[in-house]
C-alpha cells in the first residue's frame, strides 16, 4: 500500500484512492472528520479522524501531501506525512514520514517508516510490545559458538 515505484515521485503519488481531499491554497478551521482515504494539500487548523465506525483500525489512511499542512491532531489506522504537522500523530496501524516532511509533535503507531531528510521533533511511541520481553536475551556457555573467544564475562 505504501510501496512506490522507483520512476514514480513520492512527493506527490501514494497510490491510494481518496474519498476525501482538501484542495491546495485551501484553508479550514475546525475538526476535520472523513470517510475512507483522505488527502489533504491545504491548510486545517484541527484535528483529522475518521467516522465512528471506521475508526476501528480498517486500514484507511490520512494523508498529509507535499503542500499541505496540518496545525492539529490525527487520529487515523494509518498515516503519511510528506508535507508539514504541528500536532500529533495516533496510528494504530503504520505511519510512513516522508524525505522534506516535518512533524512537530509526537507519534504512536505500530509500524513506523521516517525516512531520511524528514524531521521528526517529538517523542516515537511503538504500540506494540518490546521485542526484548518476548525473548531470552541471555547467553549459556552451551550456545556460545566454539569459533567465539569471550575475553570477560559480565555477571
């Protein structure tokens, strides 16, 4: 859903359909509640979410565009940032940051891509639980490869 073609640029294609879109040099004041996919290119100054019954997390996606920007909240499954939020970012599901993108503010998510050049100036919250309660991280003599010379041993 979030892959893009290498010729393709991912300032501007995301290869989603939109139900919803904020048309560029528009401005809105006010929460902001959508049905499906939505893109926004203006501005709004408030918060983003879905109709009640598709906020349970059925995979659609708000997103930010190049030129938009977003002086508010979003409260969505998933998320892609490529123009500007001041405000925070709740996914339940997968957040993509995109090269130029600023975020001001912080980000829960379960999957989370930022990639280089965009700024993130907030605290990263994974939902899901860390991956060192589900292991054992700790290391007999027994599963130390022989090819391994262990100069000091911590206790």
């Amino acid at each position: 859903m979030f892959e893009f073609s290498k010729k393709s640029n991912p300032n501007t294609d995301t290869q989603l359909t939109y139900l919803t879109t904020v048309g560029a040099g528009s401005i809105m004041k006010g929460d902001f509640i959508h049905n499906g996919n939505m893109l926004l290119l203006g501005h709004l100054i408030g918060d983003i979410s879905q109709t009640a019954d598709e906020g349970s997390g059925n995979g659609h996606t708000a997103v930010i565009g190049s030129t938009g920007f977003l002086l508010g909240n979003i409260y969505s499954p998933h998320a892609i940032i490529i123009g500007r939020i001041e405000g925070s970012v709740f996914a339940k599901g997968r957040v993509e940051i995109y090269p130029g993108a600023v975020v001001i503010g912080d980000v829960t998510y379960a999957q989370i891509n930022v990639h280089p050049d965009a700024k993130v100036n907030g605290n990263l919250r994974c939902l899901l639980p860390d991956a060192a309660e589900q292991k054992n991280l700790s290391l007999s003599n027994e599963e130390i490869p022989s090819n391994v010379v262990l100069l000091a041993k911590a206790e």
